[in-house]
C-alpha cells in the first residue's frame, strides 16, 4: 500500500506518536500524522490526522503490525 502511495507522489510522511502502551502480547501507538499529496493541478496540499495503531508480539517475541486505522483531521 505505502509502496504505490509512494509512487502516485506522496512525500514527507510525519508521524509522531503521542502514546505507546503495552499490556501482554499487545500494545498500542495513538498518536497524529502528515502527509503531502500532489492534486491534478500539480500544486501540493498537506493532509493532517490521527492513527491509532495495534501491534502483536508473536511467538518470536517481535512485534508486528495487528490492526491499523487513521483518519484525516476536519476542514476548519
């Protein structure tokens, strides 16, 4: 998914997590990002949210991705 995000022109991903807990074998990352997305008229416009991310430590005591949402803050 990030690869093809990638090469559509997304640049200058920013994420920047504000909480990471761990309870067991999970543990989860809230936090906002930014990203910049090029429009049909070649102009650049910045996009501003929140993700919350689950992860999973598995058998071999890494841990990976388990469940991941985000969503783009309101127009002001």
């Amino acid at each position: 998914m990030w690869q093809s995000w990638i090469d559509a022109g997304l640049t200058d991903l920013t994420l920047k997590a504000a909480q990471v807990e761990e309870s067991g074998n999970l543990a989860y990352e809230e936090g906002t990002y930014s990203i910049k997305i090029p429009g049909k008229d070649g102009k650049t416009s910045e996009e501003i949210g929140k993700y919350i991310v689950v992860w999973k430590k598995g058998d071999d005591g890494e841990w990976r991705l388990h469940r991941d949402i985000w969503n783009t803050n309101p127009a002001k």
